[in-house]
C-alpha cells in the first residue's frame, strides 16, 4: 500500500479548517494530520509533523499568511496550496503568493461557504495531488516592486524589424504564472504578438494581467474578444473563458467565448494552440510551459506540423511536468530546454538571418 499524501491545514477559520480535513480525510490517498489556527503554531507543527503538503489561508492573526509564505520558502521550501478569497485584493495577494513560490491555490467562496467548499472538494484534493508532486525550490524573491514603477521594466535589446505575421503563443497550467514572468520580462517593446493561456478561474487573470504589465518592455493586459493582435502585445485568455485566434483581413485577432470545457479547462491550451495550426501556421512559435495533464499536447503537434517552432521546458526546469511531457510524448517539440533558456532561444530564432523568421 503507497504512503498517504500527509497534509496540514492552517485557517483562521475553524469552520473552514474543519471542512477541508473533511474533504482531505475522505481521500483514500491522502490523511490531514494536523490543522493549525496561526502560523505560528503552523510552523512547529510542520517542523514535528513534515507533511507532504500544506494548505495555507492568505489573512491570518499574529503573521498573515503571505509573510508567513515567504519565510517558509526560503527556509524550508515545501508545496503549499493557498487557500484564496475571490475579490479584487485576494486576486493581487493571491499572485503574490504564486510569486513567493506556492504551489497553487483555491478561491474560497465569499457566501455560501459551506456549499461552496463542498462544491470545490474535487478541486482541492486535486490540487493537493498535484502539489505533493511539485518540485519545490528555495526562494530568495527581492521586496515587491509596485506594477506602477517604469524601473521595474528591463530595458531589452530590439530584435530588428519582424512581420507582423508572427505570433508567439504559450500555454501553462501548474506554476505557469511564474514562468510565464520570466519569458514575457525578456521580451523586448518589438517583440511578435503574444497570445497565452493559463489555466486560472474567473477573478484572477485581471490581476495576472496587471502584475505582469508593470514588469514588462512590451503591454500585457487580458484579451478583449474582437480586438486587434498588435506586436509587443501580450494577450491572456480570460478565467473562465476560451479563448483563441482568428483572421480578420490581414490582422489577427482574438476570439474570446464561452465555450464548452475542453480537456476539463476553460481555458483550454487546447483551443488556442488549434487556432494557431489553423490560422498562423508556419508563422507561429509554440511554447510549452510546466503544467499538470495533458491540455494542448496534440494541438501544439498540429502545430509543429502546419511549421511552427516549438519550444518545450524541461522537467528539471517545471514546477510539474505533465504538460511539457505530453507534448514531447506528440512529437510537438522542436526544442526542449530549461525555462530560463527559452526566451533567448526564442530571441535567437526572430532576429536570425533565416528567411522564415525574418520579412
């Protein structure tokens, strides 16, 4: 019999700590073997306990709970799950606790609570499932810098003039917005178009969005349906919504719908690489970042196939493998390298001398 998924809960909440060792404990493969009101009890209940996994509320008594994050992953890194609330500020907290090296998290319900963890107990334990297996690294994460601050964006050396028939399109799931980061703040102000999907609910993608606009050379914002795919733009699909590309004339614009699931997302990599096999063929650059599942492996075949460059992260490199694995299991890639690797690679290919990346 395999060892049980360990986990500890830390919730102000008494009510919510109570549910979610309810939900935690109805799992065959998984065992809460403590739960903890404050960090501070939380912290020498993971030093005597070591669980596999934690689940970590935001707003706490005495350390909340992204001060408390901070110190736990860069004293002694292990996954957590935070447990959100859906609003403006939980959304903003919420990325920066990604930024701070969580996991993942769950948006708890504002009304309703009860229901509405009961309604999230399939996603939780499957959160939980895929943080135990998460490659955890140490964080040494320098004092937020506000979204606002011109500073905060890298000054990145010009590729030269590109066709505006490029497209950049990326997918991610699991620890996705962090690498997600690190490719766009390389991308200089005349970068290709960019369009991404991230699996994220409804609430955070606008957050998202904003967080990493200040960060970067080129605008990044949500995706609009309708508008314009503009170079040094980078679009994000929308939480809860499909999203994908289409011709409008001579331009490329986003679809935004809501659409059914596919592969269980919405949004789905799926949809948006397919679109990018239809529409922008030979033109388009895919990349495959860490994520867990199989979303957007076959599309990114198609592809590679219809002549896009694909660009894939290595395992060493993801937060978790599923995606990049999958899509290397097609035949999507054309290159598989670590994460800080892809955006120079991706660089080297625009600005070479070879007819197809160049007008």
């Amino acid at each position: 019999m395999s060892k049980k998924i360990t986990v500890v809960v830390v919730d102000d909440s008494a009510l919510v700590r109570s549910l979610l060792s309810e939900i935690i404990n109805r799992q065959s493969d998984m065992e809460c073997i403590g739960t903890a009101n404050d960090p501070l009890i939380a912290r020498e209940m993971i030093r005597e306990l070591n669980p596999d996994v934690i689940t970590l509320d935001i707003e706490m008594p005495k350390m909340d709970g992204i001060e408390f994050l901070g110190r736990l992953m860069r004293l002694r890194p292990m996954p957590v799950l935070m447990i959100s609330t859906l609003t403006e500020r939980g959304a903003e907290i919420t990325m920066r606790a990604l930024e701070l090296g969580a996991v993942d998290f769950v948006a708890k319900p504002r009304i309703g609570l009860v229901d509405g963890i009961n309604e999230l107990a399939g996603l939780i334990v499957e959160k939980v499932r895929v943080a135990a297996q998460a490659h955890v690294r140490r964080t040494v994460t320098p004092a937020a810098v506000p979204a606002s601050t011109p500073a905060a964006k890298p000054q990145n050396a010009s590729i030269g003039r590109i066709s505006t028939e490029k497209l950049i399109c990326i997918g991610a799931s699991t620890g996705g917005t962090e690498a997600i980061k690190e490719i766009l703040v390389r991308m200089p102000a005349d970068s290709p178009g960019i369009v991404i999907t991230q699996h994220m609910p409804p609430g955070f993608t606008t957050s998202f969005a904003a967080r990493l606009n200040g960060l970067c050379q080129i605008s990044v914002k949500e995706a609009v349906n309708g508008e314009r795919i503009l170079p040094g733009h980078a679009y994000i699909a929308p939480g809860g919504k499909q999203f994908r590309i289409d011709r409008s004339g001579a331009n490329y614009q986003c679809v935004v719908e809501d659409g059914e699931l596919v592969n269980r997302h919405k949004p789905s990599v799926e949809v948006l690489f397919k679109s990018a096999a239809r529409v922008v063929g030979r033109n388009a650059f895919g990349i495959m970042l860490t994520g867990m599942g199989n979303d957007g492996a076959k599309a990114m075949k198609e592809m590679r196939d219809a002549g896009s460059y694909n660009f894939v992260q290595d395992e060493a490199s993801c937060v978790v493998f599923g995606m990049p694995r999958e899509a290397i299991l097609h035949g999507a890639a054309d290159e598989v390298l670590p994460l800080t690797s892809i955006a120079p690679a991706l660089l080297a290919k625009l600005s070479g001398s070879t007819d197809r990346y160049r007008v």
